[in-house]
C-alpha cells in the first residue's frame, strides 16, 4: 500500500462513454487513476500492464458495462466477479469445447477476483441500496449474439452471470504484477439474440456512476 495509507487504484474500463461515469461517481480522486484499455482482451491486457509500469497501485479494477445472462443479471443492476475467466480460449472438438485449463498447456483461463475485498464491496454496495450481484463473468473476444451461443456458454459455465470482452486480459496483467484485481459491470443488456432495441445504455451508466461513488468511498 502507498505510503500515506491510502490506496492507489488503477481502474481499466474500455470506452470513453464508461469512463465518463466513472469519473462522475468517484468525483475529484487523486488516488484513483481511470485509464482506457480498448476493446477486447488483448488490448486490455496490454495498456494494464503500460499503466502498471508508471505507478505502483495497490488495486486494479476493471470497469465498464456488460451483457447479463437472462434470470441471473437483469438489465441495470451490477455484477462483480468471484472469477474472472476467459470464455473462448481453448480448442473446439466433436464433442465439446475444450478449455486452455484441459488441454494441459500450464496456463489457466480462470482467475479469482481478491475475495476479501469483493466482499466489501459487496456488502457497500447492497448497504448503498445498489442492486448488485456475485458471480462469474466471462470475456469474450466475440459478443454472443445467438440463442445456441448463449445455451452453450450457460452449459459451460452455469455459474456465469455476465459477459464482456476485457476482463481477462485486466486480471491476468494484474495477475502477473501481483496486484489484487476486480471486475465490476453494469448491465446493458440480455445475453442472447442481437436486438439493440433491448439494450438500456442510460440505464447501466447510471447504476456505473453510482457504484464508481460507492467502490471511492470504500476502497480508498
């Protein structure tokens, strides 16, 4: 921890738009640095660790919005990881998808989110009336955009609540700087068929912006 006892966090979120309310909920913070990660695991993975190398944080969050898998995150409510797991890395078969985990290769797709400060956020959240919810979400290189996608994501991954495409290459670059790590989503939209009328943008920035306000007040 930084030396006047107060932590240093590094929040990676995705798009400017996150970012925005981001900084709208946690106001004037000089301890709390929000970075853009791009898009998609990759270039996540690589500004998290640019971001990393400049300071000495005692926290990495990854932020932003995300889909809810139906009857598990409703549309507007938040989602923070348990496990952070990259949905997509691995090999198809005949028989089913083969994660990076089975294959044997000694790397894992799955990374736990620093248990005891999930918790307290958890419970900050719920005493901030935020609807909010524990689970596991998944990144995705590819948005799911069909009904047999998603069955076979839930198949899967039945503990899985959210998807979205950075969260993996946040944790893992946190991972290797060994920095405890988060992943917080606000949800937009159902998992499924891809119908843009159903998203609810307005909605998810606004429960963002009041969870940014609540995880400032917390963690610092």
């Amino acid at each position: 921890m930084s030396m006047n006892n107060e932590r240093r966090i590094l929040i990676m979120t995705s798009v400017a738009a996150e970012k925005e309310a981001i900084l709208k909920g946690i106001g004037q913070t000089p301890s709390i640095d929000v970075v853009l990660a791009g898009v998609g695991p990759i270039s996540a993975g690589i500004q998290t660790t640019k971001a990393l190398l400049t300071k000495d944080y005692d926290v990495v969050i990854n932020m932003g919005i995300a889909g809810g898998f139906q009857d598990k995150a409703a549309v507007g409510t938040l989602v923070i990881a348990d496990e952070i797991i990259s949905g997509d890395l691995g090999a198809e078969s005949p028989e089913k998808f083969i994660s990076l985990d089975e294959l044997g290769f000694g790397a894992s797709t799955r990374i736990k989110a620093d248990s005891e400060l999930v918790m307290h956020c958890l419970t900050s959240l719920k005493l901030a009336s935020v609807p909010v919810q524990l689970g596991h979400v998944l990144t995705l290189s590819t948005v799911t955009g069909t009904a047999e996608t998603t069955k076979s994501l839930q198949d899967r991954e039945p503990d899985a609540v959210a998807e979205a495409m950075e969260g993996y290459g946040v944790a893992l670059a946190a991972q290797e700087f060994g920095k405890p790590v988060l992943e917080i989503r606000s949800i937009s939209n159902p998992i499924g068929p891809r119908d843009r009328f159903a998203w609810r943008m307005k909605e998810a920035f606004a429960t963002l912006e009041r969870a940014s306000k609540v995880i400032a007040e917390v963690l610092l």
